[in-house]
C-alpha cells in the first residue's frame, strides 16, 4: 500500500483499511512508495499494476475497488472466513 494502515498516503489505500477494519482483521502493510524494488517486485508477482494489493491469506484479491465490492456483496466477510470471526468477537466490527 501507500503508506501504512495508520496513515496512508492515498485514497484507495485509505480505503483498503476502512473496509478491512470493519472486519477486525489484522493488516500487514508495507509502503512501498519508500521501496521501488519492493513496488516493482510486487507488481510482477501479481500481474497487477496499481496499488493497494490486498492478499489474504496468501492469495491475491486485487485492489480496494474489489475488496469494497466484495464487502458489498458479504464475499468478503466469507472469504476471510475465521479470521474474520474472531475480530468481530473481540469487538473490532
């Protein structure tokens, strides 16, 4: 992402964070705008161009655009399965 979940540094990365924190679901970020071998690196890896790159779970979902979708449809509160259970138990919805 851009920046890190406590201050990020764009608007879809913004974004990204609202939505995944509904879900109480620990965010493991990097920025890459501080490390361009780390931004070119993840964007081969991904074929994906743009950022933020949401992974969970080890597979790629894609960028805020979809996460936002899926949270609109209840995917994904279902793709994130437990994970997503045990923040809502702890209070973090």
């Amino acid at each position: 992402m851009k920046g890190y979940p406590d201050a990020p540094r764009c608007g879809f990365s913004a974004l990204a964070v609202k939505v995944l924190q509904q879900y109480g679901v620990p965010i493991s970020a990097r920025d890459i705008l501080s490390d361009l071998k780390l931004k070119e690196t993840v964007k081969a890896y991904s074929n994906w161009p743009t950022f933020p790159q949401i992974f969970i779970k080890g597979e790629f979902v894609g960028g805020s655009d979809i996460i936002l979708s899926m949270h609109q449809k209840g995917e994904l509160k279902e793709l994130l399965g437990d994970i997503a259970q045990k923040g809502e138990e702890n209070g973090s919805s």
